[in-house]
C-alpha cells in the first residue's frame, strides 16, 4: 500500500510531480493492501486462461462442417463443444482451487520477503522489459527441465498425461493438467519473480504475457500474423503442436514452453527436425483426443 493519503505528499516525497502513469497508479492502489494486489496477479492469469482462447475457439466453432478453419496446423482434426466446454471446466476448477488456496499463502509471504514493490516511483519501460526478458528465459530454462521430468514413466502415467488428453490442442488446453503439474510449472514462472524482484505492475505484466503465450502455443494456429513471429527463437504453435501430437510419455520432442533453444542444445528437437521421415498420423481424428497411441507415416498436420 502507498504510505500516502494525498498527491501532494506523494510529489514531495518523490521531489518531483508524479507522470500519468504514476498519477492512475496512486489513484487505484493508494488504499488496497498489498496482499490484495498480489491476489490480483492470479486473477490477471486466470483471466488470461479464459480469455485469451476465444478468437480461435469461436472461428473452429462457428466455421462450417466441411470447411477448414484458416492456419490450424492440424487441419483436418475439429473439436466439438463438448470438449472445449469440458476442457475449460476442468482448467478454471485446478486454477481456482490453487488460487484461492497454497498459491495465494505462499506467494504474498514470498514476494514481500524477495523486495517486490508495490509503491512510487513507478519503474521505467527499460527495466519492465530487461526483468521480462530475464523472467521469460529464467522460466523457458526451468520449465523445460521440468517438462523432461513431466516425462518420465511414473509421472506421466499418474500426472502428465491429463495435461496430453487433447492431441490436437485448443487454447484452453494450456493449463489443463494435473493440480501438481500446475503447481511444479507454476513455480518455474514465480520463482523468476523471487530471485529478481520487481514492481507489481511487472509482475501483474509477466503473468498476462505467461498466460497468453501459454494459450497460443496451444492454440493449434499458426497464425502467420501473430507479433511472436518476430521474437528469436520463439517456438510457437505449430513448434508445440507437434510436442502435443506425437504424445505419450516417452515423446522427448519440444519440450521447452517459449523457445527452441533449450531443445537444440539438448537434442529434444531431432525429430520434428525431420519429421517427414519420422512422425505418426492419426488413424482417425475420434482418437487424437482420446490419448491412444497412433501410428502411420503421413505429415502430422494432415491428421
């Protein structure tokens, strides 16, 4: 909370008239707890798991039987209403329920003791976009050896394998899985936020972009337009589309959540590299959501 009642004594305190963006940030937080604005950043994450996925949900909905919705990378596989509708039902009860329960103890103690600021001065574009840069490769690195462990015999049969039900992703997919897979996953995006403290504007920001980047990656669009084509290195849809299609738990292939780096340096990529030679189709698009495994020689898109 702002330990000021008034603009004037905020100024004095900085030494300086307080921008725009200061002006509407004292506005709104002067007289909300800390612990509330922290809240707010799972509600800023929960929001982006609702609504990010729209778009893209409503045009393979809405589109017509026999028409192919525009850049889906696997163009012949549609999803009905009733698996969208279970596959968000299922997602907003885990992240509800890790909301308002051990997420919301541990990360207000947690982000108080690591230095996360809530008060004036508001930090500059230049330092929100170096702490992004380094929370995003910080959480890709992680989240990437996480993933491998995800992968594992015991684990994927007992946790990861909720997370695989959808063969052929939607944007909601992104955070439909297990309660402790989005417990270990979640502490790969957080704990980048404890070892470089930031404001809470840069937190409530690192959430939004994790949780939009999280459903485009499942959206199962390759949207030539999107601003993400522009980033080195970025993986994309179709990069982890493959990852989601291939399936099962001994599939080592694109593992990493933002970029390929981690799965060059590691050989994980080898076979989308050359999946003309190497990759499965689906016997019928009934099972790629089903989880059974397939098997065939065709380009994976074509299933």
């Amino acid at each position: 909370m702002i330990p000021f009642t008034t603009v004037e004594a905020a100024e004095t305190s900085l030494g300086r008239a307080m921008t725009w963006a200061e002006a509407l940030w004292f506005r709104y937080s002067r007289s909300t707890p800390d612990y509330c604005l922290c809240f707010q950043s799972f509600l800023i994450l929960f929001a982006a798991y609702t609504l990010a996925p729209l778009p893209l949900t409503l045009l393979e909905l809405c589109a017509p039987s026999k028409m192919t919705p525009p850049y889906k990378v696997q163009s012949k596989v549609r999803l009905s209403p009733v698996a969208f509708l279970r596959c968000y039902k299922d997602t907003a009860i885990v992240l509800l329920l890790l909301t308002f329960g051990p997420l919301q103890l541990v990360a207000y103690a947690a982000l108080k003791v690591s230095g996360m600021r809530t008060g004036l001065p508001l930090p500059s574009a230049g330092e929100v976009a170096a702490q992004l840069v380094v929370y995003m490769l910080m959480e890709d690195y992680l989240g990437y050896w996480f993933h491998r462990f995800l992968h594992s015999e015991w684990i994927y049969d007992n946790i990861h394998y909720v997370h695989h039900e959808f063969r052929a992703p939607m944007g909601f997919a992104a955070a439909h899985a297990h309660w402790f897979e989005s417990l270990v996953l979640g502490f790969a995006a957080f704990i980048s936020i404890f070892a470089v403290p930031c404001h809470m504007i840069t937190c409530w920001l690192w959430f939004a972009i994790r949780g939009i980047a999280g459903v485009e990656i499942h959206c199962g669009f390759n949207l030539p337009f999107s601003p993400t084509k522009l980033i080195p290195f970025y993986g994309g849809a179709e990069f982890h589309d493959y990852h989601h299609h291939c399936g099962g738990k001994w599939n080592h292939s694109n593992l990493a959540p933002l970029f390929t780096f981690c799965d060059y340096i590691y050989g994980t990529h080898s076979v989308y590299r050359n999946q003309n030679s190497s990759i499965v189709k689906p016997k019928d698009t009934a099972n790629i959501n089903l989880g059974k495994e397939v098997g065939g020689s065709k380009s994976w898109k074509e299933g």
